[in-house]
C-alpha cells in the first residue's frame, strides 16, 4: 500500500505541476497559498483574468485528493520507523491542506476577497507547510539511524 500511495503522490504532483504551468504566472500558485496580503491575493488573482483563476480553480481537482495520499504515504514511512503519535502528523498536515483548500475556492469562486479567509489561507497553508516539513526532516533523520532501508 506504500508503493501505490507513492506512486499516486508522485502522479498527482505531476498533474498539478502540468496544470499549474498553464497559468501566467506559475510562481504565483505558491505565493497565492501563503500570502496574508488581501492587495497581493488581489493583484495575483487580477493577473490571472478569468482564464488563469479558471485554471487555478480546476487544478483543485487532484489537490484534494493529494493531501489524502501525502499523509497515507507519510504516515505509512513514519510507521515504519516509529509507533507514536507522531505518526499522525502529515494528517494534521493533510486536514490544514484541505482547510486552504477550501478557503481559496471559496474566496476566488465568489470574488470577494474577504480579508479574515485570506488569513485563515494562509495560516492553515503556512501550518501545512511547517508540519510537512517537520515530517520530512523526522523521515530523514529516522532513514538515517536505521541500520537498514524499511522497505
């Protein structure tokens, strides 16, 4: 089951790579999720017209399946290595994902870019990214000490 959540991992970031490169400005998709800025989340999404925020918009449809498949192939690494509670933190991870999710859709589907969803966005994105950091360096350093590749 490992393989086949990293293989859907692997695909779906190639997806959304392929989507989002159709944007104007691609660099922008990084800069939308973690900015607190109502003028720079305006300006991002006024650059894109409608055909770029249409196009942002449709890339959700594999990003929310792939903070599902993230946190099953993360967690399932981290259990390799460990029976803690720490186990569940890519899906912590994957719930701030889906939050930011939802946010966004919600704020560039009705064109008012409320300030307080913008910070709420952000902050889930920013928790997100953290955390998944945090496991990644926790895999490493678990990688690391063990005397033999768990797979």
């Amino acid at each position: 089951m490992l393989l086949i959540n990293g293989i859907a991992c692997v695909l779906i970031q190639l997806g959304l790579f392929l989507i989002l490169s159709k944007l104007p400005t691609p660099a922008d998709a990084l800069l939308l999720q973690l900015t607190f800025s109502k003028e720079t989340f305006t300006h991002i999404a006024q650059t894109w017209g409608i055909e770029g925020t249409h196009i942002y918009l449709n890339h959700y449809y594999l990003d929310m399946m792939y903070p599902i498949f993230y946190s099953l192939f993360l967690s399932g690494i981290l259990k390799k290595f460990s029976s803690t509670s720490i186990i569940y933190l890519p899906f912590i991870a994957c719930a701030f994902d889906l939050i930011e999710n939802t946010c966004h859709i919600l704020l560039l589907t009705s064109g008012n870019f409320s300030f307080s969803l913008i910070i709420l966005a952000a902050l889930c994105a920013w928790i997100k990214w953290i955390i998944l950091l945090i496991t990644l360096i926790l895999v490493f350093l678990f990688w690391k000490k063990s005397p033999s590749p768990p797979y």
